[in-house]
C-alpha cells in the first residue's frame, strides 16, 4: 500500500471511529434520558399505590370521621350534610313534576309523570345544555335568570304543543344542585361553597331556592321549589324507587359525592329534629374527605394549591373526572421536562386542564396495536409530533396508574359507608362473630364509572379485594342513568311536609 492508500485507510478508519462514538454517545445520552424518564414513571407508581392495606386503612378513616361529622357541626372535614328527606319514594307517587338538574358541566331540564303502583315513570326529555364557562363564575341572579329562561323556554314549547300540564295548578319543580348545601328544609338550603370550578362569589351562604324563585317569578313562570337536592340524594331516591334494597348512592362524575339513609339516633348533631325513630338520607360531601392514608403525589399537592379552592375537596381532586386529566398532564410535563422523550418541549403541556379526563379514557383503552388514538391525542391536543410506540406506552401507563389509584378510592370510599352502616360483613361490638349480610344496592351516577370501562373495572376489583369475594357478591352497584335528575322530579313529589330546621 503506497502512502496516499495509507492515508486514506487511517483517514477512514478514524471517521468511522468518530462516527461510532458519535453514535455511542448518542445512545448513551438517549438511555440516560429514558432512565431519568422511566424514574418518574416508578416514583408515580410508588406514591399511587393502593395495596389493600392501605385502603382498608381508608375504609376505617372514612368510617370513623362519617360518625365525628355525624357527632358536632364542623367535627370533621366530611360535612354529613342534614337533607330532610326523611321517605324515600316507593313508587306509590303520583301527578306530573318538573326536574332541574344543575351539577357540572351540563344543566338539563325535563318532566316527569307519575302514575303509582311502581309503574314506569314517563320523562319527557329533556332540554340538555353546557353551562357556558362565563357564567360558572357570573353572578347569582346571572345563573338564576339564565336558568330561568332555559326552563321558560321548555315549559312553554310543551305548552303549545298541546301537553296538558298546563291544567296542573302551580307547577312543582325539583331542584336539583349538586354542591355542598346546608339545607334549612326539603326545599331550601344555603350554598356552603362551590367546587368543581365554579366561583360566584354573592350566591354563598345564600338560599339557593329563593335566588331560582326570584328568577321565575321575574320571568313570569308560576313554578314553585318543591324539592332541593343533592345528585347522590336523587340517584338514590330513582334507585329506591325502583329497587328497595338501595341504601348508598355514590356519583362519579364531573366531582364526586355520595350519600345514603341513616338513623335518627346516630345522628347527633341535631337529636332535637327527630320525633320518630326514622332517619333521614345524609349527605356526606365526600369530595372533601381527608386521611394522612391518602395517597397524594407532588402533582396532586400542586394542583390542589394551583385550584380556586385550595386544601379543599382533597378526595375528590384524586378521583373525579374534573381533575384526572390535569393529574395525567402534570406527569407528562414533568417527563417532558425531565428529558425530550417526547421532543421539545410543547407549551400546550403547561396549558391547566387542556386535557380532559375523556381524552386520558380514551388514550388508557386504545387497543390499536401501535396505539394511534394515542398518538392522535398526543398531537391534536398537546402538539407532541411523533414518538416511538414505547414513550405512547409510557404516556397509556401514565393514565392507567392514575385512573387504577382513584377507582380504588373510590371503592374504598364505598365500603367505609357500607362499614359505617354495618353492611360490609365485618363483626360488631368488638366480637368476630360475622353478622348475617343482607342484599345492600348502591346506586351509582356519572360519566367516569358509566363510560370509562377501565375506571369501572379496578373499582370492582378493588371493592372485591377489600370485602372478599364472598361479602362482596351481596353488594350491588347499579347505574341510576339520569338519576339526578328524575330524583328531584321524585322528591318533589315524595317532599316531606317536614318543615323543620336544625
Ligand atoms: C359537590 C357535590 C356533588 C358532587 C358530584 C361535588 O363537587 O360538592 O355536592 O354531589 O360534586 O356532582
């Protein structure tokens, strides 16, 4: 070989060895980023887990702080909210009433016949809008003028089109308003505080019927406000009504909630109430549950002090569908931040509440092979451009601890109650003598158990694991669709002529 072949050899030999090292650093780089990337992935996991231990420490925190809210106004974060529904409807309720339904993300109104004998009900459907984002933070006589006119308009089209609930005397209407209320009656109550995003300042502490009854008689409409609700009091008044073993109602939606039937004598706050021996449907606020068992993340902690309603609503700011999507996206930023796995890193991901609980469903189920609604997603909505198929499995895994950890809360919740009541097959009065469990129905609302099938199935489990299969097969969870809404339209008619206060 004469020299210039020498030297292009050596020269060839060195660019491939550059190149080689070029590469190797790049790989090393590239696994030290994924290592950093898959560290946050195991921390999540660590601090989300939910091992029967520790949700059965769960069950006993909610269990006990339900008896201190039931004890003293203020004993517990849990409020154990006084409904004055003291009957439940048993099908025997006849005439024709109104339902309002103003929780979430949607307000709807509809009419509801009642003919007795435990007949079907007939519901003429129903006028369903989204509450525009402006009035969630408006004024009261804003969101009550609105609503107003939204069920003026719906009365007045059934009207014209022949219906013949025009001869009813005074239309009675159900309302159903599903935030923390302190109610003075079956009909009215105070608004305690909102949740869920809402902030209209001057309705709190104010009676909530009285601001719709100023509305209606501005607008001309001869309503009266027969019934004010919780949504769990009226999914559980729609599950009782057609099944009486239902005792619990839970909902699982935009926030989450739940409540069910207690006795007269465990309700101590307010014995003076109570004449009979009855009980009366409590309303828990279970958003608002606290326990050092809590599994809570840096993420959770940041959303919450980000939230308009900061060291509030901590049970539900882990489980329900306003906050999971936010939960998911702080991960994500947090990777993106960590390492470029998902390229540079996209604003979008910084933008609060930009992806919703129904996207991160919709990620965890893609059962496509190379997970394209991932993908999809990943760039419609975050502006992500293409990442290899482990980081889209990454991001599905992301979803699935945090959508795994609150289903299991949630069914943690569930069995405290159950607990509570003496429903959940332990032994009583310190004995290990197991009391005979009787068919217990929980009726259930709301789009995250109804329509996210995973979240479903880990709060099966979970509510399994817990009881034990044995226990478990006597507890039912049914879904009440519409429940909160017909329920007002039922304890409308069911309302207690009860007018007393505590
Ligand atoms: C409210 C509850 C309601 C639940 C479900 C919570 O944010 O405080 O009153 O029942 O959401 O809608």
């Amino acid at each position: 070989m004469g020299k210039v072949g020498f030297g292009l050899a050596l020269g060839c030999a060195t660019a491939t060895c550059v190149i080689a090292a070029v590469m190797m650093g790049r790989r090393v780089r590239s696994r030290r980023k994924w290592r950093r990337v898959v560290a946050v992935m195991t921390e999540l996991e660590d601090v989300c887990s939910t091992s029967v231990g520790r949700l059965r420490q769960v069950v006993d925190a909610m269990a006990v702080e339900m008896h201190a809210g039931l004890a003293s106004e203020g004993g517990s974060k849990l409020k154990m909210l006084l409904t004055f529904v003291d009957t439940l409807p048993n099908g025997n309720e006849k005439g024709t009433y109104y339902g309002l339904d103003l929780g979430g993300t949607n307000f709807r109104v509809l009419r509801v016949e009642l003919e007795g004998n435990r007949s079907p009900y007939i519901k003429h459907d129903v006028q369903r809008q989204p509450i525009p984002v402006d009035l969630m933070t408006s004024t009261s006589e804003d969101l009550c003028d609105y609503i107003t006119s939204s069920l003026k308009e719906f009365v007045d089209k059934e009207e014209k089109s022949g219906s013949d609930v025009s001869v009813v005397e005074r239309k009675q209407l159900g309302l159903t308003f599903s935030f923390p209320v302190k109610q003075t009656s079956v009909s009215s109550g105070l608004l305690i505080k909102w949740t869920k995003g809402f902030n209209i300042q001057d309705m709190v502490q104010g009676d909530v019927s009285m601001c719709l009854q100023r509305s209606m008689a501005k607008q001309g409409l001869d309503m009266r406000v027969a019934a004010l609700i919780n949504d769990t009091v009226g999914t559980l008044a729609v599950g009782h009504y057609h099944d009486s073993d239902t005792v619990v109602a839970v909902v699982i939606g935009t926030g989450t909630n739940a409540c069910y039937f207690e006795r007269a004598d465990a309700i101590i706050k307010c014995q003076g109430l109570f004449t009979t021996s009855g009980g009366m449907v409590i309303n828990m606020e279970w958003g608002n549950f606290w326990s050092s068992h809590l599994p809570r993340t840096p993420y959770d902690i940041e959303l919450d002090s980000e939230s308009p309603n900061p060291n509030d609503q901590i049970f539900e700011k882990m489980i329900s569908g306003m906050y999971l999507g936010d939960i998911v996206r702080r991960v994500l930023l947090r990777m993106s931040q960590e390492s470029d796995v998902f390229g540079p890193l996209s604003p979008k991901l910084s933008v609060p509440f930009i992806l919703r609980t129904p996207l991160i469903a919709a990620m965890h189920q893609d059962d496509s092979s190379d997970l394209m609604e991932v993908s999809r997603i990943l760039n419609d909505v975050l502006e992500i451009g293409e990442v290899p198929l482990k980081v889209r499995k990454l991001v599905v895994k992301v979803c699935d601890v945090v959508t795994r950890r609150g289903a299991r809360l949630a069914a943690a919740g569930i069995v405290g109650i159950l607990k509570k009541i003496g429903r959940d097959g332990s032994s009583s009065g310190g004995g290990r003598m197991k009391t005979e469990m009787r068919r217990t129905v929980v009726a259930i609302e709301g789009g995250l158990y109804t329509s996210y099938s995973m979240f479903r199935k880990y709060l099966h489990e979970a509510m399994t694991e817990i009881l034990g299969e044995d226990i478990a097969s006597h507890v039912v969870l049914k879904v009440m669709e519409d429940g909160s809404g017909i329920g007002s339209a039922l304890l409308a008619a069911a309302a207690a002529s009860s007018s007393a206060s505590c």
